[in-house]
C-alpha cells in the first residue's frame, strides 16, 4: 500500500512539474495588465452614439482572448468595442482579457440618453410661427450679394415675418435660421414651410437640410440631414458636389471650379455693378461650398424661363406653391448621407442652400431667395 502511495504521490507531482514547465514555455511568464490604473468608468452619450472603449494592455499577444460583457451578455469578443445601442439606457460593460497566464477585468458604466427627451423644445401660446434667429448667412458670389437682398442686415430681416428677401447667390450659398420651438415632425403630414419669390417658370430650387439640436447648446452644431426632394435619385444629381469660387476684388466675372473637373464663371450683368463675391465672409481669398447639385429645365426662348423641380425644394413654384406663397417640407423626407430615411421627431436649425448653378443672361444666376419660414402646425 505505501509503495502504491508513493507511486502515485511520485506520477502526480512529476505531472504538475511537466504541467507547469510546459506553461512557462508558452507564455514566458509574462502576465498582461492593464498600462494604466486610471481609467474613464462612467460614459454618458446620447442615443445614436456608439460606445467606443478600447482598453490598453501591455504584454500581449496575439494568443490573447477578450470578451464584452453588457449586464452579463457577450456582445463582443474584441479588444474594442464599439456598440451602438438601440433605446436610452443605462447598463454595465465588462470587459475580460483572457491570456495562457492570467486574466484581468475591468467594468464600465454607460448611460444613454435620448437627445429628445431631453431637448425637444415643445411649442407653447406664446411661441412665434416664424423664424426667431438666423443662425448663419453665407451666400456664393450672386448679382444681389452686398447690395438690396444680399447683406448681413437682409439677412436679419427673414426673422419674424416673409415680406422681406434674402438671396443665397449661386450654387451652395446658404442660410442656417431657427425657430422658438422646435418643429415637430407631424404624423404623415407636412411639417414647415419656406417662403421664396418664385413664380411660373421662375423656380430656382434651394435644397432644405435639418437638424435636431441634440446637445441642447443651441449652436447648429448637430447632424444635418437632407430633404431629399423629386430629384434626389435623378441621374443628373451630382451629390457629394463642390465647388471654389475665387473673389475677382472688383465688379468682374466670378470664376469657380468644382471637383468635377469643371470650370466657369458666376457671370456679371449690366444691372448690377458691384463685386458678386460676398465681402462679408471670413475668407475674402475664396469660398468653398459642399452639397448636392440639381439640374432644373431651362428654356432658352425670347425670354428665360427655369421649370419647378416637382416637390421638396424651395423658391420652386411647384403644385402647392400657390397656396402656401412658399414650399411646404416634410420633415420625414429627410436622408442621412448615404441616403437612407432617418426617423427624425422634430427639428430646430433649417439650412437652406442654391440648388443649381446657371447663368441665365440678362436675369443674372440661378439664385434661391429666402423671405421666411414657418411652423405649418401654427398657420392659421
Ligand atoms: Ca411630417
Ligand atoms: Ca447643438
Ligand atoms: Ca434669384
Ligand atoms: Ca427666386
């Protein structure tokens, strides 16, 4: 019996001995470990946010096992993770960096909020229909820029009221205002509209962006998102378009580039004699302006006449025109940047910008005008 003992005793023991030599072996003896004690514990995002938490160690290889845990539930098996969640919650990440030696963890707690909850300014009886703050006015080189409808002082008049215009110049020029409230984003109906001075065959189509202010800071900081308008998906549209104009110092011909390989001129007229390029923008070297670019029909006859685009644009004498004096937007046409619908509840900031980009001769260039806007919710 004590020899047996001792057998086993003696099997077992060189076992552990060849057990623990062929793990040092493989991992050198070098344990992993975080690089630093302190770490950020607590992220608190807004809904639409990933978390993105990539945790650093030293001593790794790639025999290295890692796993997210979110309340418990494996969500990933990387060393970052990068999850985005779909609700406003709030749960505890924990995350395991298994190695041949040692394993080590850490836990996180992350709280999601949803940006309308929180912000989503809810229109009150006191509230105005109309405009409350024009938040930026950057028009391209146009015949009106820095003189009657194209000037920082025009440009403050849009507020409150849709008697006065404002002209964006040509392609790209914008305009950023706000409302009191926010918009909200009606229920299978429309939801704002932008006042313009089209008329029949004098549609110069402006393309509407919007945005919820989602970090409450009440600066046009937030995501935008585009109408997408009848022509979004016609094969003329140019997206991701751009275009530089260069200030010619005087009443001359704009020239402008685009990164298309084209060039042109914002071209002079007679009834106009002022330098076209805005002498109120930061940069008085050149102008760069993104978006999306849209071709309206021109007729060429004894007159100049620009057909409406069939819905979705401002300054666009489209079927309802008429009835509003102005464009009536759904907020559910609106688009992120690879097109797909975004489910927006409402909205605060409003960027409008020209649409086209053409000289139409003795009526000067293709120019959006803006005389207003308005909560549709609040018209009478
Ligand atoms: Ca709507
Ligand atoms: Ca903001
Ligand atoms: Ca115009
Ligand atoms: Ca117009």
């Amino acid at each position: 019996m004590q020899n047996k003992f001792t057998h086993y005793f003696l099997v077992l023991f060189s076992a552990l001995l060849l057990l623990s030599s062929c793990s040092d072996n493989d991992d050198n003896g070098t344990p992993i470990a975080f690089t630093t004690t302190e770490y950020q514990v607590t992220y608190e995002l807004t809904l639409g946010d990933p978390v993105i938490i990539n945790p650093e160690i030293s001593n790794l290889d790639e025999t290295v096992k890692f796993q997210w845990l979110k309340d418990g539930v494996e969500i990933a098996t990387t060393q970052e993770i990068n999850f985005l969640s779909e609700s406003a919650e709030a749960f505890t990440l924990q995350f395991i960096a298994i190695s041949n030696t040692n394993t080590i963890k850490r836990s996180y707690e992350v709280k999601i909020s949803d940006p309308y909850a929180l912000y989503f300014r809810a229109k009150t009886e006191t509230s105005s229909q109309f405009i409350s703050k024009v938040m930026q006015y950057l028009p391209a080189p146009g015949q009106f820029i820095n003189s009657g409808f194209g000037t920082p002082e025009a440009a403050e008049k849009i507020v409150g009221s849709k008697t006065n215009t404002l002209s964006l110049g040509a392609w790209g020029g914008y305009v950023i205002f706000t409302f009191d409230h926010t918009i909200e984003n009606a229920v299978d109906s429309k939801d704002f509209v932008v006042y313009g001075n089209a008329f029949k065959g004098g549609s110069e189509p402006g393309i509407v962006q919007v945005s919820f202010d989602s970090n409450g800071n009440g600066i046009a900081d937030d995501k935008w998102y585009e109408l997408a308008g009848s022509n979004y998906t016609n094969e003329r549209t140019i997206k991701n378009y751009q275009v530089t104009y260069t200030n010619p110092g005087s009443y001359k011909d704009v020239s402008w580039t685009d990164n298309k390989g084209s060039n042109d001129v914002v071209a002079i007229n007679s009834y106009h004699t002022q330098n076209y390029y805005p002498l109120f923008a930061t940069s008085l070297t050149e102008l760069v302006f993104k978006g999306t670019r849209v071709f309206p029909i021109v007729n060429v006859d004894r007159y100049v006449s620009i057909d409406a685009l069939e819905w979705g644009y401002a300054d666009n004498y489209d079927a309802e025109y008429s009835k509003y004096g102005g464009n009536v937007m759904d907020i559910n046409w609106a688009v992120d940047d690879n097109g797909n619908p975004v489910n927006l509840k409402g909205i605060d900031f409003v960027k409008v910008y020209t649409a086209a980009q053409y000289n139409a001769g003795a009526i000067g260039e293709i120019s959006t005008e803006v005389r207003g806007a308005a909560d549709l919710s609040m018209l009478k």
